[in-house]
C-alpha cells in the first residue's frame, strides 16, 4: 500500500458488522474509501458519516455483488474517479443455513453466488489495475468455516473454501505484479450474521472458544489492516485464522 499519496480502498459488504469495522480501521488513514451494501440504505449512510468524520474521502453504493455487471460498472466508476485501486477487502457474505438433505437448490445457489462468485467478480475487476500499477493488496473474508466444515452450513462451508483455494490461485497469479492477496477467517464474530445463531448453538461455540469469547468485528478488522500493511509486504497466499483459537 502506498503511503504517501492518498491511495483507493474498497470493502465490499461495508455498511454493518466486520465491513463496517474495516471501512472505520482505513478511515484514518484518510484514503479514497469506496464500499459497497446490498439493500440496507441505514446502516450505510450511519458507516458512510463514520468513515468521513475519522477522516476518510468515503462513498457507499448498493451493488450486489452477484451481479457481475453491476460490479464491473461498480469498479468502472472508482477507477474513472481515482485512477487505481490499492486496497481490496472482499467481505460481504450471507448465510442461508439447513442440513443438505433438506437444503433448496435455492440456497446452495445464493451463497455460492454472493460468497464465492461475488467475490471473484470483483477480484477480477480490481486484478487489472493493481497489475498495471505493480502494486495492490487484496484481502477475502473466509471462514473458520471455511477450513473445518460445519453441519447445517455446506453451502457456505463450500463458498469460504473456494474462497480459499481463490486466495491461493490469484496470488500466484498476482506475485510477479507486486500485489498479494491473502484470506482472513474469522471464528464466530458478535454481528448481526453471529445473531441469527440459536442461543444454545451460540453457548456451545462460545464454550469451545479457548480465549473464552466471541471476537469482535474489530478483531478482525485488526487482522485485515496488518495484511495490508507494509510489515506485510512478504506474505501471500495464506489465510490467517482469527478465532481466539476455536480451530487450529
Ligand atoms: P453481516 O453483519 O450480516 O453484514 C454483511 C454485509 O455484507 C452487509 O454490509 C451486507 O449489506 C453485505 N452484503 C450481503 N450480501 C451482499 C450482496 N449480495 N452484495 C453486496 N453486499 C452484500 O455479516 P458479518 O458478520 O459482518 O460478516 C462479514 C463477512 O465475514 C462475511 O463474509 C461472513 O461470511 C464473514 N464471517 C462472519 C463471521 C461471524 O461470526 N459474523 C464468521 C466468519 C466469517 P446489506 O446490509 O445491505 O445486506
């Protein structure tokens, strides 16, 4: 990441939870902040005044990541703004949760299409530039998931693996242009998604956790900015686990 100039950032999924955090841990660093959400027009316009009163040149959109030509025309609109992308963090996710045996076709298909395939549509829109610019860092948001499977969840087990052999892939595929590319996969986080969880499925998680909490969105948050950092510099292809050691 640059550090001089003011450098471009974008985080999708941006307007609550880990994305929210992330936007506000960038915002003082003063970048040209793009996120994007997918309905909730409150929430974003609450992280929107957030990102710019800690400092931040900040602007939201409703872009479903699914769709791939609103995320190339998302991506369009930033470079033809700023020029470069420096920063992307592939954050937004859903969850549609049932044992396979009775999940929808539906389901499988809606969290492989915003998880998955959402975040290669905009891995593929910002992989130009920051090769063009023989610099960039992108970040995606896996899961503990991700890594150690999860009954009742196989749609999204299977989207936050993908995620990882994409992290893998793409920073073979980006290394020789000076851009890195690394996943983050955070164990069960307090946000509205960690919400939707039972209250006995939420005390059997939290007793399992050997740090002895849920993690914050700032947790995680924490974890994205250091793997964009310039300390950073020398690491790709992993995936860096924050789960206060739920999964090792
Ligand atoms: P969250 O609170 O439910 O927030 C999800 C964010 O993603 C919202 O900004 C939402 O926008 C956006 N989003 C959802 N679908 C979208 C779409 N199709 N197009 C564009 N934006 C979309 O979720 P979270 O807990 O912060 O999770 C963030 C990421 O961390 C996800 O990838 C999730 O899988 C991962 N993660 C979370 C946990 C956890 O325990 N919370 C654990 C491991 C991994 P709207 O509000 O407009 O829908």
């Amino acid at each position: 990441m640059r550090e001089k100039t003011q450098s471009t950032v974008v985080v999708t999924g941006g307007s609550r939870g880990i994305g929210r955090a992330i936007c506000l841990a960038f915002a003082t660093d003063r970048p040209r902040l793009f996120f994007n959400y997918r309905s909730d027009e409150t929430a974003a316009a609450e992280t929107l005044a957030a990102c710019r009163a800690a400092g931040a040149d900040a602007s939201a959109k409703a872009v479903d990541v699914a769709d791939g030509a609103a995320v190339a025309a998302f991506f369009k609109e930033i470079l033809e703004a700023t020029g470069r992308i420096d920063v992307l963090v592939c954050n937004a996710g859903i969850t549609r949760d049932g044992l396979v045996m009775r999940m929808l076709p539906a389901d499988w298909e809606a969290v492989i299409g915003t998880d998955l395939t959402g975040a290669f549509h905009c891995v593929r829109a910002a992989a130009r530039p920051m090769a063009r610019q023989r610099s960039g860092r992108i970040i995606l948001v896996t899961s503990v998931v991700g890594a150690a499977g999860n009954a009742g969840q196989a749609n999204y087990a299977a989207a936050k693996a993908g995620l990882i052999g994409l992290t893998k892939s793409l920073a073979r595929e980006l290394a020789p242009r000076n851009v890195t590319v690394n996943a983050v996969a955070p164990g069960l986080v307090d946000t509205d998604m960690a919400a939707a969880l039972a209250p006995e499925a939420r005390g059997a998680l939290t007793a399992s956790i050997p740090l002895g909490r849920i993690g914050t969105p700032e947790d995680v948050a924490a974890a994205v900015r250091f793997l964009v950092s310039d300390a950073a510099g020398y690491i790709t292809g992993q995936v860096l686990h924050v789960n206060g050691g739920m999964y090792m």
